[in-house]
C-alpha cells in the first residue's frame, strides 16, 4: 500500500486518510480521529517518560491536523519546540534530526506493543517531518482456536432421522419440552453474554476516553501526587512569572518586594531614578505589557493540560494575580525570586533557596547542609538547578508548589521530574513513604546541547508540617 502524506486542508474538507478514495466509510477516520491516535501514541509507555519526545509528537501534530500547515521546516521545530533562536544554524545544532530518528523509533515501538490493535499505522517517512497515516493490512488466516491452534471447518451434520415406535412418543414429548426449555436458555443466556459483551465494550470505550484525557490517572505515583490538587474541594491557581519585571530589576539594579509589587508602588519608585530616556522608555513598554517566557508558557501548558476540562486548574499572570487567592487555593508558582514576587510568601519555610544580588538570580544556598552536601551549588555552562517545594499554603487551607530553576532547561527538567512516572517513583522509595509528605527537593540537570534531558536528585528534605 502506497504511503501519501496527508494534507490537512483535504482532511478538513473531506475527512479523509490520504491514499484512500473519499467515499463514506465508517473505517476511514477523519481529522479528529488522527489526533486521536497522535495523542494515544503521545500518552502510550514508549513516550510517558520522554517529555521533549511527546512534546514534539504533540506539536507536528498540531501544527499539521489541527492548524494545516502543510509542511514543517526543521528551523520552524527548533525554535517552537527546543526554545533555539530563530536564525541558529541547523547545520551545526542538529538537535530537531536527532530528536525525531528518536521519534520514530518509540513509534514503532508503540504500533508493535500496546497499540498493535490500532486500525491505522502512523509513521514520520525520513527526510521530513509530517506524520503519514495508512491502514494497518491485515494478513488472511486460518481461525483459530482460544488456544491458538487452528481450527478446520465442520461440516453441519445431517438432518435426524425420527426412527422412535409410536410406543415411546410420550417420552419424545417430554425430551421435546426438555429440549425446548433447554434452547430458551441458552438463548437467554447468550442474549446476557451479548449484554455483558456490550458493556464491557462501552467500558473499554469509556476507559480508553478517560485514559486519552486523564494519562496521568493511570500512573501511580504521578496519580498520587497531582490528585493531591485535582481532587481537593480547592481551585488550584497557576501563576506565571512576570519577565519584565525581570528585566526592569535588572536594568536599575533593584529588588521589588512583594508587597510593593502588589500595589504597584515600584512602578513610581523605579522611574524616579536617574535612568537615561532610552531606559525609561523601555520601561515604559513594559509596565504596559504582559510579558512571559516560552519556556515558562510551555510549562504552564503541560500542567494545565492534566486538567482538559478546565474544572479546577486556572491560569494566572503574576502581575494580575490577587493575594487573598494565597489563603484559598491550592497555588503553583513558576519562575524564580526575580520574576514572581509571589516566591517571597514562602522563602521563608525553606532550605533551598535561590539567591539574589542586585536583582540578578545566583545561586542556589543550603541553607542547614547535611553530611555529603553543599552549602551553594551554582549553575554552570553544562550544568544547571532547579528546587521543587511542595508545602501547605499560609492558611494550612491547601496546597503550595514551587517550581524555580537557574535555567529554562533547569526549570524543565523539574516538569519533567513532577510529570514523569519514573523520577517521582524512585523519589517516593527514597523518602519510603507511602503518601507523599510535604518536601523540598534540589534537582541537578545537564545542559549540554543534544544530550538526554535528566533530572537527578541533589538533596532534599521532608516537611513535618501536615
């Protein structure tokens, strides 16, 4: 069978498989259909645990069935996906070609283990990145026995001859009655086998949809952790950080407190110091946008994502977020000390923090070291950190996670470890506890271009506080 890349435009149109004549067949699936495998071969084991992985698998499928984008250039997933500048050259950083042979392989993987029922194959051909879909052949076989063995063909027998005296008649009318009543319930029985068949089938179904929409659910330990939020009475806010305020500390050399950055005195503050009018001009632009990194935005995505239906994760910009929200919800921060203000409400609980000088983000300080730990682990070239804190919020009401790294990649190893069934598996048997306690965890990442990304664990400490 021929393999034809699809075009998202005729999939639109037409809501057909490309390869396949338009005609109205419940077995050729429609746009909505190939997203729905993307995102089951994103959800499946070979990819559960290769968070770059899934993200590029999620993203050429976007762009291609949902957005119809024709075709995908390599530049265009280096920057979306790898966060790489927009002009850096793909001759010399191949991290998209390396990244997708990868993909190609956990997808295989996926068709020749769990998703070998799957109707319709999916593959990205070399030399390109679009998904190509084609129906799965299948090979013509003798019918087999439960045991696997084959089963030749009987013959139906020959009619009965009646060969009974007139004398035994009253017998045959008994085993007649016998027999009917016999045949009623088999039949009743096998309209309950149908019944039962087409319930567990709705339940397959049914179990699949959540599974499709809930993966997490279906891993342990990460079940285990976000239930924590996603199954509580409270709302959990997200908060995202506010990157010009990181730029205008860092352009006047100043450090914004919390409560100064909630009523907006620093604005006042910051434009009275002797800065040159091109500085406060730049200023200016900021305090009247919002702004946000990639990196942080992309995270906020896939957190918000355990929650598709929206019912109690919601997404805030830090500037705009409302301090009496601390005491009422369950709260996750993203960024550092810098660009959320807001990782002030708890800096003082913990014993991992990222230090400050002048506005610029340091390294990160153990504050009480233990034996075979470091007082201060800084970030290098190849090497960067990041704290996850998990602790009660003020009100001991619900929930604080804090997420800070000394780098984007830093940060997204963190995702990573809080997302992944693995890292936060083997975290769970180092603290040997049944239910997740509150905790502060520093996690080490390399940052070596085109290098697996990792998340190790450092140090850490278990909270007493319930």
């Amino acid at each position: 069978m021929q393999n034809v890349l699809v075009s998202p435009q005729r999939l639109a149109d037409e809501k057909v498989i490309p390869g396949s004549e338009p005609a109205a067949s419940a077995e050729i699936p429609d746009q909505y259909a190939c997203w729905a495998l993307v995102e089951r071969i994103a959800a499946s084991s070979p990819l559960r645990r290769a968070a770059r992985l899934r993200e590029l698998l999620l993203f050429i499928g976007r762009r291609q069935l949902r957005e119809q984008c024709n075709q995908l250039h390599e530049q265009e997933i280096g920057v979306e996906v790898f966060g790489r500048a927009a002009n850096y050259d793909t001759n010399v950083d191949n991290i998209v070609r390396a990244n997708v042979s990868e993909l190609r392989k956990r997808i295989d993987t996926f068709f020749n283990s769990e998703g070998s029922s799957e109707a319709f194959l999916m593959e990205i051909p070399r030399g390109g990145y679009s998904l190509v879909f084609k129906k799965r052949e299948v090979v013509a076989s003798a019918s087999q026995d439960a045991d696997g063995s084959s089963v030749a063909p009987v013959s139906s027998p020959a009619p009965a001859v009646d060969l009974m005296p007139p004398a035994a008649s009253a017998m045959k009318s008994n085993r007649l009655f016998v027999l009917a009543a016999s045949i009623l319930i088999v039949a009743l029985a096998g309209g309950s086998a149908a019944l039962w068949m087409q319930n567990r089938a709705m339940q397959r179904t049914l179990d699949a949809t959540d599974r499709a929409f809930f993966p997490w659910r279906y891993e342990p330990t990460v079940n285990a952790f976000w239930s924590a939020f996603l199954d509580s009475n409270q709302d959990t806010d997200v908060v995202v950080p506010d990157a010009a305020l990181g730029q205008e500390e860092y352009y006047t050399r100043t450090s914004v407190l919390l409560r100064d950055y909630v009523n907006r005195s620093y604005i006042g503050e910051l434009q009275n110091q002797k800065l040159s009018p091109d500085v406060r001009t730049v200023l200016s632009s900021f305090n009247s946008l919002n702004f946000v990194t990639l990196g942080a935005i992309k995270m906020a995505h896939n957190i918000l994502a355990l929650d598709p239906l929206h019912q109690k994760m919601h997404l805030y910009f830090s500037r705009e977020y409302i301090p009496s929200f601390v005491d009422r919800d369950n709260v996750i921060l993203l960024g550092d000390p810098v660009s959320n203000p807001f990782i002030q409400l708890i800096e003082g609980r913990l014993n991992f923090t990222m230090d400050r000088d002048a506005s610029r983000l340091g390294p990160v300080i153990n504050h009480a070291p233990r034996s075979g730990e470091q007082s201060v682990y800084a970030a290098s070239d190849s090497t960067g950190y990041c704290v996850v804190a998990y602790l009660p919020n003020p009100g001991h009401s619900g929930r604080f996670l804090l997420i800070q790294g000394s780098s984007p990649a830093a940060t997204e190893a963190a995702e990573f470890f809080l997302l992944s069934e693995g890292p936060l598996y083997e975290f769970k048997k180092k603290l040997g506890v049944a239910d997740f306690p509150y905790f502060e965890v520093l996690l080490k990442t390399s940052q070596v271009t085109g290098t697996p990304l990792t998340a190790q664990v450092e140090a850490y400490r278990v909270h007493s506080e319930q």
